[in-house]
C-alpha cells in the first residue's frame, strides 16, 4: 500500500504539463514551457536559494550591516558606547539629586509656598533708663 501511493506521488510529481502564453488578439503563440511539478519545484527552490544569498551578501559584503543593529563588526565601538551610556546614566542621577537638593532647599527657606503676612505688629515700647 504505502509503494502504491509513493509511485503514485512520484508520478505526478514527474508528469508533463504545457504552459502557453498566447497574444490575445492574434491566438499567436508568444512563448510554451514543457514543465513538471518537480521542475517548477525546483525552480523556486533555486530562485528562493539565490536571493536569500544575495540578501546575504548584500548585508555582509557592503556598509548596509552598520544600519543592523547589534551588529557592529569591531568591539571598540560597542565599548565606546557603552562608556558613553554609563556617562549619561551618571548625568541623569546628578541631575536627579541635584533638583532633589535644590527642592529641599526651597522648602527649607520657605520659597513657593509661603504666604505674606500683611498684618501689623503692636510691640510695646519699653521705657529707657538714664543711669
């Protein structure tokens, strides 16, 4: 049974077919293929085969593998930049206790948030004595 259906696949597979391509005004044959399903098989396998190469090649042979990220051939510039990522996370945190010291500072002299006092005070003169 399972010989059966193998040659049977096989087979198929290895049948002739004709593709026509005809002008449609004239019924002229412009140009006919004698193909399998095999052939056709291995037709786009090979043209799928070549352009993965060649995108490949592209990206490996040209400078477009520098638009790839992650991909940075040398290692001097993946330290570069994390030197340069350490530098601007140290910045941010200054910055942070920075705008932290400057808040408490305002606090504690009492900018933004006091109020005026408009009312007057009465302070009792004291006598002088002349000795």
């Amino acid at each position: 049974m399972a010989e059966t259906i193998t040659n049977t696949t096989l087979k198929r597979r290895r049948n002739r077919y004709r593709l026509v391509i005809m002008n449609d005004d004239t019924f002229e044959e412009v140009i006919k293929f004698r193909l399998s399903r095999l052939s056709v098989y291995m037709g786009l396998s090979a043209i799928f085969v070549l352009m993965v190469g060649l995108t490949v090649a592209l990206l490996v042979l040209t400078p477009l593998k520098y638009y790839i990220p992650g991909s940075s051939e040398n290692g001097e510039a993946r330290r570069e930049l994390q030197t340069l990522k350490i530098r601007t996370d140290s910045m941010e945190q200054a910055l942070k206790y920075k705008d932290t010291y400057l808040d408490g500072l305002k606090k504690a002299l009492g900018a933004g948030n006091a109020i005026a006092d408009t009312a007057t005070l009465k302070i009792p003169k004291t006598e002088v004595s002349n000795d």
